[in-house]
C-alpha cells in the first residue's frame, strides 16, 4: 500500500499521495504534509477526508512549533508519536478553526541523515484514538514516503540544473554559430550588420548599434535601422562607468540623456537599454548597445548572451578593422602600379612609333647592321608594351577597378575570331588549331575579356611544346555554365607545377618553359577575369609530354 507513494517523480505528485495513502491506513479526517528545513517549516499541503486537496505552501518559523509539544516530541526523537488534540490557540489564525475540532493526533517524521526533513501530521475528528497498530502502518508510511519525497526533491534539482546546462549549451551553440555567421562576411559594414542582427535575436531587444569608442564619445558604425551612422554621441557617465570596469550596464529611457541635437527621435522609441563594452586585451574599443520598446529590464540570460556575443563583436570588429585596412592598402597599391604603367606605357608608344618609322625608311635607307639592331629593339619595345598592357589589367583587377558586362553572344563566334588571330604564329610553326562548336551555344559575359582569355590559353598551347602543336577547342553545356576547353598535346605541366601555375608571376619550372620569353601573369589574369565574370578557369588534365586541357566556364546565356 505505501509502496506506490514512490510511483511518481513530480513532487506534487507524491505529496498527493502520500496524504491520500496516510488517511486511509489510519481512517484520520485530514493530513497535512510540511517539509521542514534548519530554520523553517512550510506547510505544503492538506488533504480532508471527502478528497480534497489544498495547496498551502505557507512558511512559518520553527518556534512555530513552541507550542505544539506533540510535534516538538515527534521532531527531536524522530519517531512517530500520538496524542490528544493540538493547542489551537498556539496555532496561526488560518489554523486555528481546523486545529478546534481536531481530537487526536499523529505526527510521523521523515527523517533523512539524521534529521528531520518533514512531517505528516494525521488528525481525527471524532473520539478515536490513534493506537500503537495504527503506528506500525505509520511508521512504514513515513519511512518510504519521507524517501519518495526526498527523491522527487533531488530529481526537480536535477532537472533544473540540467535545464541550466542546457540553456547554457543552447546560448554557447548560439554563439559560436553567430561566430561562424558573422566571420563568414569579410566586409566590415556586412560584419557589424551580421553582429547587430544576432545581438538583436539572441538578447530580446527591439534594435541595437555598434559604437567604436573615441575618448569619452563614441562614433556609430552600424545601426540596425541604418539611421545616424558616422555620428558622434557624447557618453553618460553611468555607462561610462560600467564599461570601463569590463560590465554591462541598463538604462533606463529617463537615465538616457545626451542624444546631439537632431538625433534625439532616434532613441525615442526605447524604453530600455542595455549596453555592452567590446573589449580586446583589457582595452574598450566599443560599445554595443540593445534598445527595447517595451520598458522591461533585461533578464540575467539577455545579459549574459550580449557579454557572449561582445566578446565575439569585439574580435570580429577588430578583424574587420584589419582586413579593411589590408584592402585599402592593396587598393592603394594598385592605383599606384596603374598610375606608373601608364606613365611608363607613354614613352613606350613613341619610341615603337619612331621604330616603325625608320624600319620603314621614313629617316631615309638604313645600313644592314643598323636595322638588325632596330628590330631588336622594337621587338623588345612591343614586349614590354605587352607587359605592361598585362600589368593594367593586373592593376585593374585587384583595385576591384574592373567591371565586367554581361552580354549574351555566341561561343562559337568569339572562338572563331580568337581562331583569326592566333592562326598566323600557329602557321609559323606548323601546328594546326581548330574548333568544334556547336553554332547554338550561348554565353553571358564581357566579350572583351572572354576573348583576352582565350588569346592567352590558345597562345600556352601553342607555345609549350616542342612538336609542331595540334590545339583544338570545344564547347559544352555543364548545367547553367558553358563549359569552353583548350586541348592541346603539348609538353603537359608537372604535377609539382600544376599546382601553382595560376599564381602571379608563376612560369613552370621546366626547361622548355623558360626558354620561352613570359611573364607568368597570363594564366593569373585569365582565372581572375573569369571569375569576376562568375565563371572559373581550370586546369582540367595534364600529363607530362601527352598535353594539357584547361577549361573555362562562364555562365549560360539566358534570354
Ligand atoms: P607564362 O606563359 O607567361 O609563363 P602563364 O600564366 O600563361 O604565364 O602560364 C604559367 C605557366 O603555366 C607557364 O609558365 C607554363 O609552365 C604553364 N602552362 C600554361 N599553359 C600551358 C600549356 N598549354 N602547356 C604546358 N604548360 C603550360
């Protein structure tokens, strides 16, 4: 019978029946079920005959029981004890008319470690008598009830403290999904949105800014609404305060004072505020700052969160501040080698033009070892303008100054011209270099550029090889990219060179490679310029003396 008091692990569930099990073994008219601590005791609830049940969860003092000999008894020697009724007039005021009709009492303790933890107190109503066999019932009761009470106790800590760890897992996962979210934009603007965004979700707020920290003002660099960015904000001294001590801090709207003139409408719709420093190495670099609508404190997990996410914003806006700074100076860089090709191209210009001209007899008839020495030279000259033609789009590229258009035209046309223009050095020496296109395949891309590229693929195929070349060019479609290869059966590229032939400056290591004049900036160019066309140039197959295939994809033309 008492067994099954121990059925549940829900507390209420168990004190339910542990109430309900005490009435019928011993025939009382009420139990009543406390637990008891080193300081007080609260009554938890009671249970009348007719079955129902009340919820009291009072707490009261131990000296409560002062006045109640019988439950004093029961208490220090930790065995069930019974008597006549209790001192209704030492009772609390909500007791007392109960306590008046009560005629005789039982009271068993838990007892757990030696000390009382709790105690059911069972009362008659009628002139009957608690006996020493109602005790043995009792006593068993007590004893599995006092065990079932102290493990559903034990199980609702347990499930709390695992609720906890749980929240706490979810709130790291968030964190380091938010840290892979954010660090996934390199653009310092994207990045501060990405950080805003997540603050916002993560911590309950309405909108949020990022601040970076000049002395005691702070300039806006992101704002979830977009409003006011680049402005200067003077700081309150309270937020002061608690950021440079690391802290967060909670304002209140009536605590926000200071907003420069004309900006005040943008804090006016938050009621609260939570405000985070982003700090790296001690130092605050920043601030970050939650706004709710609703005039709500923030809980001690949006708190915590934010600190969370802070910690991240602060690495992230520190990156960003490097790869910003990282692009600039790439930026300047190649302004700089684009403003210095240009000049030097100039010169260049005049003196081919002057060359030609007196090659063909415009300064009158040249003696023989003269003119050798002039074709030399203007040979050299329209290498060197080559270069520096290659070095512009170099430039062009990387200062991001190039911008591509996106035509549709035919494969098959652009194949052909490109077939027009490297014909004559492939008569020159020998070799053959064809085309098998379908006439309906369509690209969308800048023509200028596709055709630069495949100048500089049909040029390697018929320059790195030590046979009279065959180079053959087909088209395909691959899904909603048109793939366009350049085979030839040429000396084919190590693998220990395949993998950095597309660098900059990159030539091959092999001897029949630098024999030929290059500048290792053609296949570099050429994967960039697809790229930035979103298409993408590979290296497809190569095999050391049987050839090599490259294969340019560039986006499906769609109508
Ligand atoms: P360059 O031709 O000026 O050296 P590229 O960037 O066009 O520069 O090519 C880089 C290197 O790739 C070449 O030096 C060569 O080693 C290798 N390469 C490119 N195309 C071919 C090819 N069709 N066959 C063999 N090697 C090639």
């Amino acid at each position: 019978m008492a067994l099954d008091v121990a059925g549940s692990l829900e507390p209420r569930e168990v004190i339910a029946r542990i109430l309900e099990r005490g009435i019928h073994a011993v025939q009382a008219d009420r139990a009543t079920l406390s637990s008891l601590s080193d300081d007080h005791v609260v009554v938890e609830a009671t249970h009348g005959r007719a079955g129902e049940l009340t919820w009291v969860g009072q707490h009261y003092s131990l000296d409560y029981f002062a006045g109640q000999p019988l439950v004093q008894k029961a208490i220090e020697t930790m065995q069930p004890t019974y008597g006549g009724g209790l001192a209704s007039d030492h009772a609390a005021p909500e007791f007392r008319q109960a306590i008046r009709d009560v005629r005789h009492v039982a009271v068993i303790p838990f007892v757990h470690g030696g000390k009382a933890t709790g105690m059911l107190v069972l009362s008659r109503y009628e002139d009957r008598p608690f006996t020493n066999d109602d005790l043995a019932a009792l006593t068993l009761l007590g004893a599995i009830s006092g065990l079932a009470l102290r493990n559903a106790r034990l199980y609702e800590e347990g499930e709390a403290a695992r609720k906890r760890a749980d929240e706490t897992a979810a709130r790291l996962r968030a964190a380091v999904e938010a840290a892979e979210d954010v660090a996934s934009q390199v653009q310092l603007d994207q990045v501060l949105g990405r950080l805003l965004e997540r603050a916002v979700a993560s911590v309950g707020a309405d909108g949020a800014s990022v601040a970076r920290l000049e002395g005691t003002d702070m300039v806006l660099e992101s704002t979830t609404s977009g409003a006011a960015v680049g402005t200067r904000w003077p700081i309150a001294p309270k937020v002061l305060a608690g950021v440079k001590k690391g802290k967060s801090v909670e304002l209140t709207a009536a605590e926000y004072m200071g907003a420069p003139e004309g900006l005040e409408s943008i804090v006016q719709p938050f009621r609260r505020f939570l405000i985070a420093p982003l700090a790296i190495g001690g130092e605050t670099i920043g601030l970050l700052a939650m706004g709710r609508h609703k005039d709500e404190p923030f809980d001690p997990a949006a708190v915590q969160s934010l600190q969370q996410l802070s910690t991240l914003g602060a690495l992230l806006l520190r990156n960003a501040r490097l790869i910003a700074q990282a692009q600039d100076a790439e930026r300047a860089k190649s302004e700089f080698m684009s403003i210095a090709v240009h000049e030097l191209r100039a010169p260049l210009t005049v003196t081919g033009g002057y060359l030609a001209m007196a090659l063909d007899g415009g300064f009158g008839e040249l003696p023989e070892p003269l003119k050798a020495a002039l074709q030399t030279a203007q040979r050299k000259t329209e290498e060197a303008k080559a270069l520096a033609d290659e070095l512009l789009t170099v430039a062009r590229l990387e200062g991001r100054a190039l911008k591509p258009s996106a035509d549709r035209f035919l494969v098959t046309e652009v194949v052909q011209e490109a077939l027009v223009r490297g014909r004559p050095r492939a008569e020159l020496i020998k070799g053959t270099l064809k085309a098998d296109i379908a006439d309906d395949i369509e690209v969308q891309a800048d023509r200028t550029l596709v055709s630069k590229i495949l100048d500089n693929l049909i040029n390697n195929a018929l320059i790195y090889s030590d046979h009279p070349p065959k180079v053959r060019l087909t088209a395909r479609r691959d899904g909603d990219q048109i793939v366009i290869t350049v085979v030839d059966d040429g000396i084919g590229i190590s693998s220990q060179d395949q993998g950095r032939i597309f660098g900059r400056f990159a030539r091959g290591t092999d001897r029949r490679v630098l024999e030929k004049p290059g500048t290792g900036l053609g296949l570099y160019l050429s994967r960039g310029l697809a790229e930035q066309m979103g298409g993408s140039l590979q290296l497809e197959s190569s095999r050391p003396g049987k050839g090599s295939t490259f294969a340019l994809r560039l986006p499906v033309g769609v109508a």
